[in-house]
C-alpha cells in the first residue's frame, strides 16, 4: 500500500507521467472513434486530449494513484500499458464532466 509520502511522489515521477500520457493518448483516440456529438463532454474531452495529452495527464494523475492506492509504488509503477490505459479510460468521465 502506498503511502501518502509515496503517493505524492509518484505524481512527479517522469516515467509514470510519460506512460499516463501516452495512455490519454490512446484513450483519446478511442473516444474519438465512438462518433460523438461536438458537445458531448467526452468527445471534447477527446479532442483536447489528442492536441495537448500532457495536461491532461497531469490532471489526471492524481485520480490514477488514488484509485491504486492500495497498491505498493513498485506496483504502480511496474503497471502495464493495458492496464495504465484501463485506468485513465476508467476515469474519463470524471475528469470530462460526463
């Protein structure tokens, strides 16, 4: 289980930023696919996430390491690339407003 000092170190780890915004990337992509309407939440959600995917993983990181907060950092870090991309798709609507 990861500690809160743990936690808030995580949010600053470059590999783990990089691989969650790749993941927004993917996800995107995804949401992009599903043929939304221009104002559905996910869909410009989508949009921003595919021009600038590095704020949106900032903003997101944070609901990522809560959500696995019962995991060790090893753990979290050690995640694979479906399971990262499961986590932010998981999250989406949150951070979307949808």
């Amino acid at each position: 289980m990861a500690n809160l000092a743990q936690l808030k170190s995580l949010s600053q780890n470059k590999t783990l930023l990089n691989r969650v915004e790749a993941a927004v990337a993917v996800v995107a992509d995804k949401i992009r696919l599903e043929n939304l309407s221009a104002t559905n939440p996910r869909a410009v959600w989508g949009r921003d996430a595919l021009m600038s995917p590095r704020p949106k993983a900032l903003e997101m990181i944070w609901g990522l390491l809560i959500q696995n907060r019962g995991l060790t950092p090893a753990q979290i870090t050690g995640a694979s690339d479906s399971a990262t991309i499961n986590a932010v798709s998981a999250t989406v609507n949150f951070y979307a407003g949808a």
